[in-house]
C-alpha cells in the first residue's frame, strides 16, 4: 500500500486529487478498525488479513497441523493474494501458487521462530507433529523441537516442491 501511495504523487496533475485519494486511503483504514471496510479489494484484504492477525494473538499452541496451515493460509496467502490483487493478477493458476506458497511461508516462518520460543520455554509448533516424535517418559524441550523440526521441515518442503511443480 505504501508504494501506491508514493505513486499518487507521480498520477496526479492536481494537488486536489491527490489530497482526495489520501483522504480516501485514511478513510478506508479508519473503517477497517471500525470492522467496516470499503468495497475496495485491497481494502477488504487488509481487513481480513487485520482480524486474523489480532485473533490470533494468543499465547497457545496450535493442536494440529491443519490448524498451523489455515492460520498461514489466512495470512501469508492473504498477503500474496493482496499482492496479486495490487498487480492486477487474476488467475487461478497464481492463486493456487500463493497459496502453496503462503502455507509453506507461514510454516518455515513459525519453525524459524522455534529457537527465540524456546528461550521463553514456549512451543508453537502443532502437538500433533510434537506427538508423534514423542517417546515415552519425559522428553526434553529442546530434544523434543529438534525431532519434530524434520517432520516440520519434511512438511514445509512437500509444500516447497509442489508449488515449483506447479509453477
């Protein structure tokens, strides 16, 4: 969005115009925190992607990998989506590339993320993956993100290859 406001400057003839767009831009994000965003696609993409973002703000991890792979869905494809939207790209063939590409985004994000959690004895990474590298008796936190960051990286590069395939 930053960029599309810059080019405001270079699109405009009169001061005018160029005052009303950005009247426009601080309108529209004003009704995005009102949860009343105009029906603007980028508008509405950054509404989306905003209440995602906040509900997410809890300190839990998530139970699954499915759970893990909606969450990226609906924020790192969003943003490509956006992305996509702001270049003018419509076809289903990129869509289905963002989102391959956001989902894997979110899960090497989360798993790069791993080491600074682990300082404040937080995991996030799915139980479900954490479960099944799990021996029996206690299990270290640190023994127990390394087993489970191969099953995480197997995952995040399944998502790697499908997309080049696909691309």
């Amino acid at each position: 969005m930053w960029n599309w406001l810059r080019q405001i400057k270079d699109s405009i003839t009169q001061k005018t115009t160029g005052l009303m767009r950005m009247q426009f831009w601080r309108k529209a994000v004003e009704d995005i925190y009102c949860d009343n965003p105009p029906h603007q696609p980028v508008a509405v993409a950054l509404w989306r992607v905003r209440y995602i973002f906040e509900k997410n703000l809890d300190d839990r991890a998530y139970r699954n990998i499915q759970e893990l792979e909606t969450y990226a869905e609906n924020t790192q494809s969003a943003l490509l989506y956006l992305t996509l939207e702001m270049l003018g790209v419509r076809d289903i063939h990129a869509d289905h590339a963002a989102s391959h590409i956001g989902k894997a985004q979110g899960i090497v994000t989360c798993l790069r993320a791993t080491p600074y959690h682990c300082t404040r004895r937080k995991v996030f990474l799915p139980m479900d993956i954490c479960m099944l590298v799990r021996e029996t008796g206690y299990l270290e936190l640190n023994n127990m993100v390394s087993n489970s960051a191969g099953k995480y990286c197997s995952l995040a590069y399944l998502y790697t290859v499908f997309t080049s395939a696909c691309c």
